[in-house]
C-alpha cells in the first residue's frame, strides 16, 4: 500500500469535522501600480507602490478532505482577479478607478466586492476580509 493510499483510508483525512469554532484562511498577493491623488500632497504627484493585497475567508466546517479551501485556488483567485487586472498599470486609468479616486480605501472596497463575486464559484467559506498595503507599514482593511 503506498503512503498515499495508506492516508487516504485514514478516517483523519476523511471524516467530516463539525466546528464549534471557525477557521480563517488568508493569501495574498501583490503587484505594482502608480497612481495620482490630486489635492493630497505630496501623493498628488505620480509615484507608485507595489501594493500587497490579503484576502481571509472563514470557514465552520472542513470538506472530507480535512480543508476549508485549497490555499491554490485561493491564490489562483486573488492573481486572476487583482494581480493580473492590475499590475503595472496607472490606477487612476483603470477601471473602477478611471471613475473613482485610487486611494488605498477604495481600492480595498472595490477589491473585496471583485474577490467576493468571483469567490462564490471557487469557495465554500466567507469572504471576511481584505487588506490593502500601500507600504510595509500601513494598510487599510475592509469588512462586510
Ligand atoms: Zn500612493
């Protein structure tokens, strides 16, 4: 019997746990964009950030597999939806930013209704979460 074989048939992986707490799964992400602020100075010059972006979903029950969610598709979500739509572009130029001010607030708004829509296909947990990092040291966090 491989090893492989030998856990599968392990109830440990297999049977389904009923929590009575819950737990959270967070990725994140990054990608490096510009952006104006006009009236903020001195962010009403164009510079750029590579911004960090972490997503957290909760989850009170794990699949027959002893997981919330797959760290990879997580991943694969946050890299289609965030980094692949945004890196390397001006913000201010990008949709929804054309038509609404890039600030770090915003951008983790608009983030978390973009992760929560595609989430539904990919996640059995709840979207709780979304930081925004402009920096190293500050962020901007939203919740639902
Ligand atoms: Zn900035």
């Amino acid at each position: 019997m491989t090893v492989q074989a030998q856990y599968r048939s392990s109830n440990i992986l297999s049977r389904t746990v009923v929590l009575s707490g819950k737990y959270t799964i967070t990725v994140e992400t990054s990608f490096s964009a510009s952006h104006i602020l006009p009236d903020c100075p001195p962010c009403d010059r164009l510079h750029g950030h590579t911004w960090k972006v972490k997503a957290s979903w909760s989850y009170t029950r794990l699949d027959d597999k002893g997981m919330g969610d797959n760290f990879a598709n997580l991943k694969a979500l946050l890299n289609a939806e965030i980094r692949s739509r945004f890196d390397h572009t001006h913000l201010n130029e990008a949709a929804p930013f054309d038509a609404l001010r890039p600030t770090a607030e915003n951008l983790v708004r608009e983030f978390f209704l973009i992760l929560k829509k595609g989430s539904a296909a990919v996640s059995s947990g709840k979207l709780e979460r979304v930081e925004v990092w402009e920096g190293p040291e500050s962020f901007v966090s939203y919740e639902e």
